[in-house]
C-alpha cells in the first residue's frame, strides 16, 4: 500500500494472521554493566546490547539498544523483569529504578528490574527524530471547518511521512512491534535468562502480548496495566479513544461544577464545558501569549484524560482564563503538559513509525474525513487533534504489515489490570485480551479513569500486582472479571502543588508520558 516496497521485518513468517517464532541467537558476550544511578534512582546500571536490525538477516546491519537494570539483592532470585512504558515511543531506562522503588522491598529484591529503550527511542542507536519541531506553536486549529484548514493539517502530516521517509529509509522497515519483540528476546538471551517475566503499560501491554505470541515458552509472568485492544490495532484504536476522551473530558468539567466554590465558573456541568469551548474558539483567533491556540489547548487538557491529579491545575488555569482575563497560568500549563520537546520528537517519530507499520491504515483521506466527522459530531474534544497525529500513517512510506492475533492457550497465567473509564486503552479492551489470553486474570479498578493503575497509589491493585510478582498467586473470579478494586477519590481543589508533584501518581505519569 505505500508508495516503496518494503522488506518484511521481523524473522517472522506472517500467515492468515498466524506468526512462527524464529528462535534467536544468544549473546555471546556478556553485558557490560556500568552505574548510571541518579538522585532519584541511585542503583540504576546501564549497559548497551547489539542487535539485528533485519531478525531475518542476523548478519546483516546492527543496531544498538540502551538498557538499565535494578539487580536484584536476595538470595531468591527469581529473573529478569522487563518494564516497558507504553507509547510506542516510550524509554524505559528510568522506568526501572520506578518500579523497583515502586514494589514491595521484598519483591523487588527478588529480580533483576530491566528497563530498555526500544529500537529507534532514546539511548538507543540509531535514534529517529523525522521532523525536529514539527509540534512547535502555533498550529492550524485541528478542527477542519474549512477546506484550507484541512490541506493545511494534510500538508503538515504528508510533510512529517516524507521527512521520516527521506532520513530513515534503511530503518523505518524495521521499526515495528514484532521486530521489538524480537529484540526482547535478545535481550532475554544477553541476559542468560530461559524466561522472562515482563510488566508493562499501555501500548507495552500489546508488546508483551506478542512477545508471549511468539515465545510462549519464554514468558514465566506477565502483568499487562492498561490493556490495547488487540482487535483493534491501530486504526480503530484511535477512534475508539475519542469516544472515551471526551468522556472523561467531561468528568473534568463535571469536577470543576462541583467545585464551583472555587473556580466559579458554574455548578452546571453543561455550562462549564460550553465556557471550555468558548476558550477554544477565543484561542482560536488569539493564541495566549502567541502560544497556545486552540489545538495547543487540546493537548494541555489531553494529559488531564489520563490523569486525574493534573486537574487542579487545569482547572486553574481555565478559571484564570475565563475569569480574569488572565492567561499566563494556561501557557504555564501549556508548558508543563502539552509543549513537546527533543525527547517528545523523538518518541512521536517512534510512534508513528510502529504504528504505521504494524497494521494497516486506509490510504483514502475521504475515508478518514467520513470516520472522524461522524466521531466528532458525538465526541469533539480530542477526535480531529487526535486525527492529524495519526494522520501520517495515510502517507506512511512502507507497507504495512498484519497486526497479530494475540490468541494465546500456550502461555502461563497473565495478569491484566484495567480502569473502568480509562480513556487511552478503553475497558472493552481489556475484556477482549482477557478472552483470548486463555488462563489470563482480570483485576478491574471499578469508577477509576487514570490510565496506568498500579504502583499509582492503589493500595488494592498493588496488593494483587505484588502477590503474582512474589509467588504467580493470580485471582479467580466467576464471570469476567476475576477482582475488583475500588478507585481512590478525585483530587481536591488547590491541593498544594507540592503535594500533587510529589505523589507516586504524577511521578508514574510523568515517566510514562502521554499518548503512551
């Protein structure tokens, strides 16, 4: 479907849906591991690991892969655990100090915690940034209401596709999810591990699963928080996302009327959400501060559907706005949660890449202009900004592969952990992995909406995490789903911003990022 041929990536025979494992070599020479600790994470070692860049082609091109680990310290040791944190995009080298830090000292004693940027991302070599800026204020609205505010959103994304295609031709055929989950193994093999045991967010829950596809016999645990919906790889993914966004768009708005006290900009729900819009278009014509226009406010808010305690500042911000005229707070907040920087290219190029590559995108924008028009019209927050940062992938220079079938009988018991009104990876999502991973455990967080529950701050999911880590204990339920988790409160207004910086929540977010 793209405009070159592509190689077929990934030592993977690809047939009616179906993938063979191809077992990869072992790593003759063992890691060199250096200290890389920091303030934070002071046990942290780094080391760095050669791997194909074509599976199928082991002799051919290298690449290299930046990895860190927390060793373990007890006498029990049992493996390496792999963390990764979503994106596609995503680095996991500081992921591993959070999580070894995050878990029970007993538990995580027991493991070596191995985080990795995958191919393409961070540390790792090489590393792909297709269009240093192309987020950089101030954008076309990312509502198309005219034809030229359309071609000026296609231009930019036909311009990004081409970018990529012109610096990285010899690697994007390679950047997918299969080819990491070869790496996986690689890395499995470097470490002298038979088995790994794997725990991963978001987009890593779909890694893990196909890591489990192709090696079933390599995989001893896997906890998967936030589950992808793996029939609905990427395309229609993304659209179900709108639908849930603007849910919890909502909720934020609902939250922001209940606290009318102190944000006075209404007790009706409805009203307030009519005021965010009406912000929107006033952005719209006048960006604050030549900065945040009206696609500028839609990614500001976005971090606010996959995390409940950056509310209080977005709340703030929107009330300075509206009723003071006043919009330094809101470039404030622009800054600390929708501007993108170096690593945030980095990670967008990544995630285009995989995503485009893994599965199959319609080719035809009247396609994607019927789809999101007809999302739009039931959830307008996020469709069409949510749109324009896929909409690469209409452009995307290599074909597409078939997304994979993560229907699995063969693989130990796996742990899935979801929100109810997680808005990134829906529920229905998780519903549907837990089916087709045959002896998997569904733990559901009941009335939560952050995406990313545990080791957030959830005595009850961590309990369940930290007992399938220490001994594979998973709970069995009757029906669908196999425990429940009540949700923690929603934060509250004018927390002290010490307070909401410092919780493990935001320090969890603020690794994983945002559309992880």
């Amino acid at each position: 479907m793209g405009k070159r041929a592509a190689v077929l990536c990934g030592a993977a025979v690809l047939v009616a849906g179906t993938v063979t494992a191809v077992p990869a070599q072992a790593q003759t020479a063992p890691l060199a591991w250096k200290k890389c600790g920091t303030a934070k994470y002071p046990r942290l070692q780094c080391a760095s690991l050669e791997v194909p860049l074509d599976h199928s082609a082991p002799q051919g091109r290298r690449i290299t892969l930046a990895l860190s680990r927390v060793p373990h310290t007890a006498k029990k040791y049992q493996g390496p655990l792999l963390v990764n944190p979503g994106g596609p995009g995503g680095s996991g080298l500081t992921l591993a100090g959070f999580v070894a830090s995050a878990l029970p000292k007993a538990v995580a004693a027991q493991y070596d915690v191995i985080g990795f940027d995958p191919r393409g991302v961070g540390r790792s070599k090489p590393a792909l940034d297709c269009r240093p800026r192309h987020f950089a204020p101030v954008r076309p609205d990312s509502v198309p209401l005219t034809p030229r505010n359309e071609q000026a959103n296609l231009s930019r994304a036909r311009a990004f596709a081409r970018a990529c295609a012109e610096k990285y031709a010899s690697v994007l055929p390679y950047i997918d999810t299969i080819s990491s989950v070869r790496d996986m193994d690689r890395i499995r093999a470097a470490l002298g591990a038979q088995r790994i045991n794997y725990f991963g967010y978001s987009y890593g829950t779909y890694l893990g699963a196909v890591y489990a596809k192709l090696y079933p016999q390599r995989v001893r645990r896997a906890a998967l928080d936030s589950v992808v919906d793996p029939t609905g790889v990427w395309y229609g993914a993304n659209l179900a996302q709108d639908i849930a966004f603007d849910d919890r768009h909502r909720a934020l708005m609902a939250w922001i009327a209940k606290h009318d006290a102190t944000y006075r900009l209404g007790t009706d729900p409805a009203r307030v959400e009519a005021k965010w819009y009406a912000m929107r278009a006033a952005l719209a014509r006048k960006p604050a501060g030549g900065r945040v226009g009206a696609s500028e406010l839609e990614d500001t808010f976005l971090p606010g559907g996959y995390y409940n305690g950056y509310w209080p500042y977005l709340a703030e911000a929107f009330a300075a706005y509206v009723n003071k005229k006043d919009s330094a707070p809101l470039t404030e907040a622009y800054g600390n949660f929708g501007a993108a920087d170096a690593s945030d290219d980095n990670g967008y190029s990544v995630y285009a890449a995989v995503q485009c590559r893994d599965a199959s995108w319609p080719r035809d924008w009247r396609r994607w202009r019927t789809d999101n028009r007809a999302v739009y019209a039931k959830a307008p927050f996020m469709t069409w900004n949510n749109a324009w940062y896929n909409a690469p992938c209409a452009f995307w220079p290599t074909n597409s592969l078939r997304s994979v079938d993560i229907a699995n009988t063969k693989v130990p018991p796996i742990l899935l952990f979801q929100a109810t009104d997680d808005a990134a990876t829906p529920y229905e999502g998780a519903v549907t992995a837990h089916r087709r991973l045959a002896r998997s455990s569904l733990v559901v967080e009941r009335g939560g909406g952050n995406h990313a529950v545990t080791l957030g701050g959830n005595a009850c999911l961590d309990k369940h995490l930290a007992a399938y880590l220490a001994d594979g204990t998973v709970p069995r339920g009757s029906g669908t789903v196999d425990a429940v988790c009540d949700a923690g409160p929603d934060p509250k207004p004018l927390s002290a911003k010490a307070k909401v910086t410092a919780s493990r929540g935001a320090e969890l977010h603020g690794l994983l990022g945002f559309r992880h």
